[in-house]
C-alpha cells in the first residue's frame, strides 16, 4: 500500500514557488541592467543656430539730375541658416526714392524661431555737378598778379625810376612756379569740371606798374589793350575760355611805395582810386563783370615795405570804391589774417609762393560765392547768384596791420 506524505509534498512546491520567485527576480533586475546601459539616442535639432546675412554690395554713387529724392536699386540680400522659413527685408527697398546724400540701408534675416540677423550699407546719391556762369577771366594787376616773388631782394631805392630799371634787370627769374591767376584757374576746373576745357584765368600782371599809371592814364591804356586782345593776346592763356566776360583788379601797392607817412600820400591814394575806377568803368562798360581786391599787407621794415603804412588806408579806399561800384570785394588784405607774415616773401612786400596760392583761395571763394550755379529744381529753371552783388561792409578804420 502507498502512503502519500502530503506535507513533502507540499513543501516541495513552496521550495520551488520560492525558487521561480527568486529566479524571476534576477532576470528582470538583468534586464534593466541592459537597458541602463544602451539608453535610447534623442533626434538632433537640425537648425541649432540662427540665420546668418549677407548685405549686397553697395551701389556706386549716384547722381540726381534735379538734386531730389530719385530711385536706386541694389543687388539682393541673402541669407544661410536658421530655422525655415527665414524671411529677408531690407529697408529702405531697393527702387526706393533716396534723398540728396548718404543713406543707411539695414537689411534683416528673420526665422522661424524669431531669431535674426542684420547687416548694413550706404547709398549715395550726389547733388548735380556745379556750374559757373562766367568761365574765362582776366587777372590784371601789378608784380602781385604777375608773380614775383621778391627774392633776390631789391631795396626801396632812391626813387621809383631806379627801382623800375632794377626790376626791369631781374623780372625774368623771380616769377614764383604757380602765380595765384594759374592756381586760381586749376581750382575753378577742379570745382567745375564739366567746364574745365573752357575755363580761363589769363595772367596780364605787369611789374612795377601803378593804379593810376605812370604817365597817368598809362595803365588804363595798357587795361583796353588787354580787354580788346583776350585770351589769345597774353602767353599762357586758354584760348579755348573765349573772350573775356570777368575782370580780376588788384593793384596799388606801386602807387603808395615812395609815401610812407607823407604828406603827399593822401593825394597818391586818391589817385590810385581814380585809376581803378576808371578800370572798373572801362569793365562795365564792356559788359564785363569786375571783382576788385585790396592788395596784401607788406612786413614792416623789410627791405621793400616801403608803403607799408599807408596799405591800410589805401584798401580803406579800395572798400569803399567796390560798395559805390556795386562790383563784388575781394578782401586779399582780411584774407591773409593775423599771421600774414607767413604769406609774404623775404622782401616784405611781395607774397611767396604759400601766399600766392592763398589769394588764390580767397578769389575762389568769392568767385565761387557769386557765380555758381545753384543746382536745378525739377520744374524750374537754374538759379544763379552771378546778378547779386552782396552790399559791402563799412571800410574798417584805417591803421591795423600796415601801420606798426
């Protein structure tokens, strides 16, 4: 007979429950294990960074006909980058109306993500080129027009007479490289280069040559030859400029040499006035527009200075004839400034070549200030300044520089 021990058995199965538990547990903990250690790899962003732009170049200057806003176009700003769609805009657009000058244009990148970039150039837009009404001139004047610049040094003299023959002796050598009518010419071209082929500034300075002419009337002669001759008269000239439409008057100085503080010196500058007011209506009369300058200050004590005290009433004069005239000043005298020293050559008299180039610049701007051509207004026609006379200041008192 069998017996059946029913607690062994029972026993028996709780071993194994506990043994399938236990086993069970190891394979699970197992296989976390294995997961710990091939985690799962996240997908990549595949636009990390923002958009990057790059600006067109820059169109070259342009010019506008009317000197108002006109229509530029430039090339298309690109971008690489950033999160689609990226938008690009630049402002202004190209097509815009861009005024007179330079203009900052701001071009912009703009993803999805609201990240940006920008960049920037400039448009240029250029006034008109300049025009002036009056191309050919004539600079007539003494050895301050013509060039010389007063070295090697020739002494006052006994009297006018042996100072002309000395001059007369050394005049080919002591003409300065660029007197101020050929420097002035060079500046109108460079301003007015439309023009440049036809603009002239004609040098008729003649040394040792007065206002008021020696025998008087003199220099008026020689003033008509000029003005009948033109350009093709005088070396040097541009033909090409045509006749004469401007005179430049600066002369004087030989008028005051001998009377420094004398009692004739009054009479002398009225005398040279008179000669320049015969000049300036001899112009007129022509038809030709007159700029009348004063002459430079002379250094005090120099070899040649001899007139110095008597310049600044001289230019007083001179002032005072170019308010009556109506004809516009060229004040070379307040040009020079304070420190006129440094313009005028070893002879105290004559300028050196820095201060042939700065009358120079004081004609150029008045030149400048009186006859451009103001640039035209869709519409209208050029204005021009070359009818107004700006009205002259009062003469300021006689005995500043020259009077030391």
């Amino acid at each position: 007979m069998i017996r059946f021990n029913a607690r062994g058995i029972l026993d028996q199965l709780s071993l194994v429950r506990r043994t399938f538990r236990f086993s069970f547990s190891l394979f699970l903990l197992a296989t976390i294990a294995v997961g710990c250690d091939d985690p799962v790899t996240p997908t990549p962003d595949p636009y990390p960074n923002g958009p990057k732009i790059s600006c067109p170049a820059a169109p070259p200057p342009v010019t506008s006909p009317s000197a108002q806003p006109i229509s530029v176009q430039f090339g298309v700003a690109t971008a690489a980058g950033g999160a689609p769609n990226v938008a690009v805009s630049c402002s202004p657009a190209s097509g815009a109306l861009f005024p007179v000058g330079s203009t900052t244009v701001t071009c912009t990148a703009l993803d999805a993500r609201q990240r940006a970039d920008s960049c920037s150039f400039s448009v240029v837009v250029q006034p008109p080129a300049p025009i002036i009404s009056i191309t050919s001139f004539v600079a007539f004047g003494d050895s301050m027009t013509w060039g010389e610049d007063g070295d090697p040094l020739v002494p006052c003299g006994s009297n006018n007479n042996s100072l002309n023959r000395t001059l007369g002796l050394i005049r080919p050598t002591q003409q300065v490289g660029y007197p101020y009518p050929f420097t002035l010419s060079q500046t109108l071209a460079a301003r007015y280069g439309a023009q440049s082929s036809i603009i002239g500034v004609a040098n008729a300075g003649n040394p040792g040559e007065s206002a008021a002419g020696n025998p008087p009337g003199a220099t008026l002669d020689r003033f008509k030859r000029v003005l009948s001759g033109g350009p093709a008269a005088i070396a040097g000239s541009n033909v090409n400029a045509g006749p004469f439409r401007s005179v430049l008057l600066m002369e004087g100085a030989n008028d005051i040499f001998y009377s420094n503080g004398s009692a004739q010196a009054g009479a002398v500058i009225q005398a040279a006035v008179g000669g320049l007011r015969s000049m300036l209506d001899e112009a007129k009369g022509r038809g030709l527009r007159p700029f009348l300058a004063t002459i430079p200050p002379q250094v005090p004590g120099s070899d040649r200075s001899c007139g110095n005290r008597e310049v600044p009433p001289l230019n007083d004069q001179i002032r005072l004839l170019a308010a009556q005239e109506g004809v516009p000043l060229v004040d070379v005298y307040a040009g020079l400034g304070a420190a006129y020293a440094q313009y005028i050559g070893p002879d105290g008299l004559h300028p050196n070549q820095a201060g042939y180039t700065k009358i120079a610049q004081i004609f150029f701007d008045v030149l400048k200030s009186t006859l451009e051509v103001q640039p035209a207004v869709t519409g209208t026609a050029p204005a021009s300044k070359s009818s107004l006379v700006r009205p002259q200041a009062a003469p300021p008192a006689a005995g500043r520089r020259g009077a030391r």
